[in-house]
C-alpha cells in the first residue's frame, strides 16, 4: 500500500470511531431517559392505586366492604417491606 492509501484509512477509522462513539451516546441517552420516564410512572401509578384503596371518600358498597385501621396498617406494611 502506499503511504497516501494508509493516511486514509487511519483516517476514516478515526473519523468513524468518533461518529460511531457519538451515535452510541445519543442513543444510550434517548433510552436512558425513556427507562427513566418509564418508571416514574408507573410509579405514580401504583401510588395512585394506594391511594384509590384508602380513599376515605370512595363510594360505600351496600355491605359496606370498607377495612379497618388494623388492616389498613397491616396491608400497608405487607406492601412496603416486599423487595423488588
């Protein structure tokens, strides 16, 4: 090969090392963030679903199937000390 075909090469792999390393950024980043977004809401969701269970407002069934403060405390503390 001839000196000139050589500083091509070298280059082209350094100019595509560089726009490959910054594609691969910019995509890790994009699915970071979508990761990340993700989980805050579904998150948000099982808090709302709490929420929703305790809800003192909530309309009373004609049994009136609501829980008492017993087990209300005993079912939150089942929820929070499982682990992921």
């Amino acid at each position: 090969m001839k000196e000139n075909e050589s500083n091509y090469l070298v280059s082209g792999l350094v100019i595509g090392g560089i726009l490959g390393a910054g594609l691969f950024i910019y995509l890790s980043s994009r699915f970071i963030s979508k990761t990340n977004k993700n989980r805050r809401e579904r998150k948000n969701k099982f808090y709302e679903g709490i929420d929703d269970i305790f809800d003192e407002s909530a309309k009373a069934t004609p049994n009136d199937t609501r829980i008492d403060k017993e087990t209300e405390d005993g079912i939150i503390d089942e929820l929070f000390s499982r682990t992921n």
